[in-house]
C-alpha cells in the first residue's frame, strides 16, 4: 500500500519525554516515549527536546547557524524573550568556548543532544569515554560532562523544559506537518535497497524549529542498540500563525540529510584511499567549500558523496527536472564532479549482482576520484572567468560621473542571465537591467554612482548563477569593491 494511503494513521500528535512527535517510536534514550503505531515503512517526525535545548543555547552563544530563524517568527520571538535574561549563563559561555577552541557546531550540536538522556535529567546515555560509541568527539570526556553540567543547571535556572511543554501543540504540528511531507516518497525503502540499512535500524525526522535553512543528517549507535538514523530538517517557512512549512521542495533536503548517514561513514572507512584524492582537488574549490562550512578536505568528500547519492534518490523518486535542477545546484556550489560521479552510482545500480553492496563498489568510487583530482586543471578551465572588470575592484578613485560596469568574459555566456548580487545600500544604484553585448563576451550594467562612497557586491552567488556560459557553467561568485572620489 502507498505511504499516502497509510498516513491518515500517522496523524496523532503525542507527548514524549524526548519531544513531541507523530509515528512510532520506541522508547528512546531520552525517556519513555508513548507513541500511536505506524506502518513500518512510514518515517516518524518529532521535536527533540534534546536538540531543542542545545539549539536554544547556541543561539544564545551567538552561533550564526543556529540563529536563522528570524526573530519576527512567533516561537522564535518567544524563545528569545524567555531566554535571554540567561545569555551568559555558564552553560552560554561553555558553549561559546567550546564552539571557538574544539569547533563545536553545526551538525555537531544536534548530535551530540542525541547522546544525551533528557526530561529532566540530562546525562549521557554511555559514559563518554566509552570507546564503543559513536559520539562526535570534539572535547575530551571531562569537558563533556562538565558541559552536560552546565546544560542540566541551565535547564533548570531558565525553566527549558517547562517552556517546551508550553508549546507542545505547536511541536505537535510540526512534526505532523514534516511527517506528512516525508510520507511522500519512500526513503526508508530507497536507503535499504541502495546502501544497505543496518539490521534494524530506526528512522525519524526531527524538526529543528530554531534551524531556519540549516538542516543536519545525524545518526546514533549505542552498544547494543539499533542504530537510529535521525536527519534535522530546518523549519525555514512558517504559515500566519507560525507552524512549519514543509513542501515539495524538501525532498532534496530531506533526501540528503538521510544519505549523510551512510554516506559519512563510508568515506571515513576508505579514508585511507579517498582522502589523497580529496587532498588534492579541495584547493582548487577552498572558497566556495569554506563558504558553507566544508573546511577540510574529509567534509568535501562527505558532502561530495552525499550529493550524488542524493542526485540518483531524485532521479528514481523525484521528476527529471528536479534530478536536474539539483545538479545544476552542485556544481554551482562548487561540486564540478556530481554529474559524472552520479552517472557512475548509476552503473552501481545496474550492476547490484556485481556490486551487491555499496562498499563493494568502494573501489570504483575511489578510481573516480582519483581521476577527478587529475583532471581538475582540465574541469576549472571550463569555468568561466572574468578577464576585465570596469571600474576594477579594488579601485579606490572612480569617478563617480561614471555610467556604466562593464564585464568582459573569457568565453561566450548566455545572454538572458546574469547575477549581481549585494546588500542593500552597500550595491550600485542600477536604473535598468544590463544587457550583454552581441558577441556574448562584454556585459553593460547601467549604474547611478554617489561621491565618496565604497560600493561592495558580488558577481553570481552560491544560490544565483546568473552568469553562465554557453556551455552551462556558472561563474564563481567574485566579490568586487571600489570607492568614488569625493569632489
């Protein structure tokens, strides 16, 4: 029977001690959970009060990631009014110190709430030290359980979990609402067959309410325990009365914080292989990969592996166009390799005789890699590139009499696309849209100059390829600067 048909029985809001949540759940290391029975191949969704707690702490900490949801958002605003006579609280402080010497955040955060037993105990689930587990392992044990310390004070001083139960409804529709939209397509069906599930492994989507666009593909494994694969989907749209949105568009989100689950550890148990190769080709993509927080080569190739693999869920449950607009998007982003990488995971599902594990075709992956880091001279030249800039960035003596930004291109672009992109006020006054000129190469921005003023804005961004070649591939986001004399 198909996920929709079955999912009128999904929609039963229910209190847990770990969150509050729709579909089945066993009993989780944060409390008991007490949860209506699902169909097996539907996916649960929950708030987790242990990701919620971290969440609300490093928003406090200043943490950008974990300060996206506007302020203007109902649960956001009163989030931020009920916590923040607790701004520098210890367990703030820890965790902005912890944040800034062991690089604790982004996925991190959400992760290491999962370790923990919650409402209204906070302690970890195995001792920290406990070789077995899976634990990110940012800190030593001895930091870790003097951050949960400070966590179980911080909880109790502001009253957390007295707050969440405030909002169970809320939390309730949410989880709803981002388990009805995971119904749609069967991922926990996909996962199986294409990677191989851990023998029992339990599935469920938390809803990050204070993630805004940030979304985390987490997972948990307990000795002894099945492990629990547990994506953090970001609420970034929200309706007038404040609840999370979720739509079409996040099956690619949802589809690639599944495949981090299998994805990581399979890059990290051939490390020893794909890293060279990663060493090699993560120069040539630094800005773009240290843009979104892939700073080492290990995380470019997590991210590279997940983004195929997500390529091939679409193309197998999605529409082409989305398939094809989601490669479009990483190599905009700096991913130049995903479209042969994904044609290769194609020939992985082909061949499942062959290849009857995703690990056994480890080898091929490797290969590939290896070829791309070769050939990166090869794959960078057919970007395009700016060869002239006017005024040129860096100027600080433009006339401010000036009319016009002139672009010059290495190669023909494509004439009904272009992307300057800034903040408002710090970008140049543009009375109307450019035009390329009629050899494609030379493009005219109309422009309205003020005296003594620095003009700061960019060409393309991650999320706006405006400026694309003929052949399709996007300029990379160049920031340019300058500065008008001042009469």
């Amino acid at each position: 029977m198909r996920p929709t048909v079955m999912l009128a029985r999904l929609l039963f809001g229910i209190a847990l001690a770990a969150g509050i949540g729709v579909g089945a759940v066993r009993g989780s290391p944060a409390g008991t959970a007490h949860s209506a029975s699902a169909p097996p191949e539907l996916i649960p969704a929950r708030v987790d009060e242990r990701v919620e707690l971290l969440s609300i702490i490093f928003r406090l900490a200043d943490a950008f990631e974990y300060h996206q949801t506007p302020g203007t958002v109902p649960y956001a605003r009163e989030a931020d009014k009920h916590f923040a006579p607790f701004k520098n609280h210890e367990a703030v402080r820890l965790a902005n110190k912890l944040r800034q010497d062991h690089g604790l955040g982004f996925d991190a955060v959400a992760r290491f709430g999962l370790y923990l037993k919650g409402n209204p105990h906070i302690e970890p689930v195995v001792p920290f030290d406990d070789p077995r587990t899976e634990m990110p392992r940012c800190f030593s044990a001895q930091t870790a359980a003097e951050f949960v310390a400070a966590l179980q004070r911080f909880a109790d001083d502001s009253h957390a979990f007295e707050f969440m139960k405030t909002h169970h409804d809320l939390y309730g529709r949410a989880a709803q609402r981002l388990a009805a939209e995971v119904a749609k397509r069967p991922y926990r069906e996909w996962l199986t067959d294409f990677f191989g599930a851990a023998p029992g492994a339990e599935f469920c989507a938390i809803v990050g309410m204070l993630n805004g666009g940030a979304n985390y593909g987490v997972w948990t494994h307990f000795p002894g325990r099945p492990e629990e694969i547990m994506p953090v989907i970001g609420a970034h749209n929200f309706d007038p009365e404040g609840v999370p949105v979720f739509g079409s568009n996040d099956a690619k989100t949802v589809a690639h914080e599944f495949c981090h689950s299998y994805c990581n550890p399979f890059v990290d148990r051939h490390a020893d292989r794909l890293l060279p190769s990663a060493d090699r080709i993560f120069p040539y993509r630094r800005t773009l990969m240290t843009r979104q927080a892939y700073g080492d080569p290990r995380y470019m190739m997590h991210e590279a592996m997940v983004r195929a693999c997500t390529n091939r869920f679409l193309r197998a449950h999605g529409t082409r166009a989305e398939a094809d607009e989601q490669l479009r998007d990483e190599v905009r982003r700096g991913f130049l390799w995903t479209p042969d990488l994904s044609a290769l995971l194609g020939e992985f599902e082909r061949s499942r005789n062959q290849y009857p594990t995703f690990d056994s075709f480890a080898p091929r992956v490797i290969q590939f890699f290896d070829g791309v880091a070769a050939s990166m001279d090869d794959r960078m030249a057919r970007l395009p590139h700016v060869k002239g800039l006017s005024p040129a960035s860096g100027t600080n003596d433009v006339n401010p009499s000036v009319s016009e930004l002139r672009i010059e291109f290495d190669r023909p672009m494509r004439s009904g696309s272009f992307a300057i992109m800034g903040e408002a006020g710090e970008m140049p006054e543009m009375p109307e849209p450019g035009q390329f000129r009629p050899d494609l190469r030379t493009f005219v921005q109309p422009v309205a100059l003020r005296p003594g003023k620095t003009y700061v804005f960019r060409l393309n961004d991650l999320y706006r390829p405006g400026f694309v070649s003929e052949e399709g591939m996007p300029l990379d986001e160049l920031p340019v600067t300058f500065t008008t004399t001042t009469p």
